[in-house]
C-alpha cells in the first residue's frame, strides 16, 4: 500500500478517516486476523500453544505486556512482531516531534498549528515501521533519556525563557506516542527511574525540569524480564509492577523438533557453506540434544539460562568446521558433518552458559565435553538399543528381559579393542580415510547393519562413528582426545590399567 495523498487537515476531514488508539488499532488488526486465520507473529516457533495464545489475549484486552522468562527465549522478538498488527499508515501534524494525531494534537507545536491554521493544518504519514521504540534497561539510564529534558541550547537558539514550552526537548517515550514501545530488563532500569513511568502508564501526566504537562501519550508499552534479575541486580517496583496488566511467562522449545527447526531458521549459514556441507538429521538432533542436556545440567546456572543462541552457535560452528576440511581437501571437495567435528562446537558451548561453583571448579571447558557426551549418549539411544539391557547378570528392566537370550550386536567391537586394537580418527582427515579407519574396526559395520539394512553408505559411516561415541559414553570402550584434533578408541580395560600403573595419560580423557 502506498502512501496516502491526503496532505491537510480538511482532506483528512473529507476522507472519513477514524482515528484509533494504538491499542484499539492493534486490537482490530488482530482480530481479523484470527478471523481470517493469519499467524501474526512471523518466525516465532514453539510458543502457538502457550505464549501467542497469552499475548493475543492481552492485545484483545488492550493490555500494556510484561515477558518474563530466561535469556534467548525470543521476548523482544516478540514485542517486535506486533508491529505488524498496526495500520500500515497514521497521519500526523507535520513538523510534530511526537506524531501527534490532528484530530487530538497533545504537544504544544501541534495544538498551536492546528488552533492557527485550522483545516490547512499540513499532515504527514507515518508508517508502521517507524512506529516502534526499544530502550535497553541500564543503571545510566536518566528521566531526561525517557521523558525529556529543558533544552537550554534551543532556548537560547530561538530566544526563548525557560518558562516557555517550546524548550523541552522530549525523550524516547514521549517520541513513541502512537507506537510501541518496549523497555528490556526492566529490573536493571534504577527504581526511581521506574517510578517515573506510573503516571504515564495509568494518568498520562508527566513533569519535566518543573513543567507539569498533560500529555496523555497513546502507547502500547512492553517490558522484558529476566526472573535472574530479581535477585542478582534488581527489581520491579510494586506499583510499576501493578500498572502492567497482563504479565506473560515465556519459556525454551519443548521438543528437539522445536529447538531444531529454530536453528534451521535462524542459523547464518552461507550458500557457499551449504554446497560444500552436508549436515545429516543427527547431527542436527546432537546439537539440540546439547542444549537440552545443558538446561538441566548441575553444572549450569539455570537461573541464567541456556539461549536458543547456544545451538544456533553450535550449528555454524559445526558447518565452519566441515568446510576447513573441505577447503584443505582442495577445490570444489564437499564433506559430510562427523562426530568429530562437535570439537569446533565446544567454543560456542563455553561462551553461552554460566557455571554455578562446582562448574566452575571443573572448568568450562570440560562442562561441555560432559554436556557432550550426554548429548552423545541420549542421541545414541534415539538410534540404537541401550547396550546395558544386553548385561548377562542384574536388572530385571523391560529392555533387558526382551533382549535376554539375544546376542549382544556391540560384543564383536568391543571384543576388537579389547583385543588391543586401537582406532583414531583424527578430525581433518578425508572422507575416504575416515570411512576406512572405521571399517578397520570388526562388527562395527555390521553391527549398524543390523539395525540399518538399507540406510546409505553416508548414513551407515554417520552411524558407525555415533556407534562408537556411544559406546564409549556407556563405559564399554574408552575414548580420549588427541593432540591434533579428534579422538583415540581403545579398551576400557587397558586405558584403566595405564592410568593406575603408568600414570595419567598424555591426553586428558573427554
């Protein structure tokens, strides 16, 4: 739609055009919408049973919104969207510096404009677009920031007193009258600060430098919080807290399938990347699963949180690390995501949770090799059977009394190392050798075999590494990092007895 022509006060008059609150337009917006059975939140997954539902109802209500929830649960995302549910153009007085509406000018340029000028008043058009203001919560923030200030080089510019009006200069809220306007971490934002929001959102009145103005602002005002800032660096004040009518809990993907297609959707990868990289569906749960293991993880703080940010770090870092081995293999040489290359994800790990004491003790380093192997053994039993149901003795489990008189399909590979043989699979190394270094190892193909009779050779080699990533998480063979990058296979056994009788080894177990 383009921008209206109408360019006075009387042709707005002419043109039957019924101005509306900001609350009232985004009502009536978001009710066809629902009647016309539009999702009006773009890009937003996971929350249509529970946060959308909420929000939808406090627009009807033509409520102001408070988010409550952890880091990276798409809150100001959120607030973000509803842009989309106001009129694509508003008129307002030309030259106002608070988009007053003409028919109910608030400013003092405005209503001086409109009582001289009549129905030649000039308008302009706003679009939706410019209609939203955002405000991070900081300590510095002042009132001058978010009301407004005297502005004594205007004063003196136009030779005005300071008992004159047209000296103040309006802060970002004032700015926002007919919009939206949202205030992230509320908490952090001083409590008197906060006190100077009440009469505006329930009065309308606001005081500057000794003006005491009737500016009853039309705004639909969001907040966000995190609850970790109630205790850790502030609170809302009561009678704040009390004037926000509808406060809404939002909270991290449900499922793998969530979290995943909220990866696939924000993930920055490149077409270059994605022709030279292909990341199979297990690599994608693996990802996932880390952030899930991480969410309930005694070594994280989850008061903090673990952002949707984590995975979609992990997964470019994942597609970076692929396509080094591609680049190095030489022009035009495209690769498939291993196991392995979860070693290039551990900085996106590392940057992306906070520890409590205990993980801090153990390092931040190996709390993601740990969350890692978590990962690995939850994804390895999404694939193949949990290998302690095939123990001869204990347990009287479900899985364990229908695999009893069933061969044991990991006894052949974890007889091969237990013979002494030992496998390492080094990161960078080529696709042909990689898939070499785990044929070497007996059963291990036809274990996978076993489950997989028709899966493809990628797929089946995708396998055979998970299936010994796995085996090592269940202790039944050992795994330990090696200096240029990958992994060192051998048995469980063996390792323990050159731990206890040589010492540690040379490379720290992971």
């Amino acid at each position: 739609m383009q921008q209206p022509t109408i360019r006075t006060l009387g042709e707005l008059k002419q043109s039957n055009y019924q101005p509306k609150s900001v609350k009232e337009e985004i009502r009536q917006n978001l009710i066809k919408s629902i009647q016309q059975k539009q999702h009006p939140f773009n890009g937003i997954i996971g929350y249509e049973d529970s946060v959308i539902p909420d929000v939808e109802r406090a627009l009807l209500s033509r409520h102001n919104i408070l988010f409550l929830g952890l880091r990276g649960q798409a809150k100001t995302r959120m607030a973000r969207e509803m842009v989309q549910l106001l009129d694509e153009w508003i008129p307002y007085v030309a030259g106002s510096d608070i988009n007053d509406d003409p028919f109910a000018p608030i400013s003092y340029h405005a209503r001086k404009t409109v009582e001289e000028m009549g129905d030649a008043t000039p308008i302009e058009w706003l679009h939706r677009s410019e209609r939203y203001g955002e405000k991070l919560a900081t300590p510095d923030v002042s009132v001058a920031d978010l009301i407004g200030d005297v502005d004594p080089i205007k004063a003196a510019n136009m030779r005005l007193s300071f008992a004159d009006e047209n000296v103040i200069h309006y802060g970002i809220i004032p700015r926002s009258h007919r919009g939206i306007f949202v205030i992230n971490e509320l908490p952090d934002l001083q409590a008197r600060i906060q006190v100077s929001l009440f009469n505006i959102l329930q009065e309308g009145d606001i005081q500057i430098r000794g003006f005491k103005l009737r500016l009853p602002l039309d705004i639909l005002f969001v907040f966000t919080a995190n609850p970790e800032d109630y205790t850790n660096r502030g609170s809302i004040v009561t009678p704040l807290k009390d004037r926000i009518e509808s406060q809404i809990i939002t909270h991290y993907p449900k499922t793998v399938e969530i979290s995943q297609l909220i990866t696939s959707q924000e993930a920055n990868v490149l077409e270059d990347q994605t022709n030279l990289v292909t990341v199979p569906d297990l690599c994608k749960i693996l990802i996932e699963e880390i952030a899930m293991e991480a969410r309930k993880s005694e070594y994280v703080d989850q008061k903090s949180g673990v952002s949707a940010r984590l995975t979609i770090s992990a997964y470019e870092n994942l597609v970076s690390t692929a396509e080094r081995r591609a680049l190095r293999e030489g022009h035009g040489h495209k690769t498939t995501t291993r196991i392995a290359d979860f070693i290039g994800v551990i900085p996106s790990i590392t940057g992306k949770i906070e520890l409590v004491y205990e993980g801090e003790i153990e390092g931040p380093a190996n709390v993601a090799y740990r969350l890692m192997g978590q990962a690995i053994r939850a994804v390895f039993l999404r694939y193949f059977p949990d290998p302690s149901s095939f123990k001869k003795s204990g347990g009287n489990s479900r899985e364990q009394a229908k695999a009893k008189g069933k061969p044991n399909p990991y006894q052949p590979v974890i007889d091969w190392f237990g013979k002494g043989n030992e496998l390492i699979m080094l990161q960078d190394e080529s696709d042909a050798a990689h898939t070499e270094r785990l044929y070497q190892v007996d059963g291990l193909y036809s274990a996978v075999k076993q489950f997989y009779a028709n899966e493809s050779e990628q797929q089946t080699v995708l396998l055979m590494e998970l299936m010994l990533h796995g085996l090592s998480e269940f202790s039944l063979i050992s795994k330990k990092g090696v200096e240029s990058g990958g992994y060192s296979f051998g048995d469980i056994l063996g390792s323990m007895l050159n731990f206890n009788l040589g010492g540690e080894d040379e490379e720290e177990d992971v």
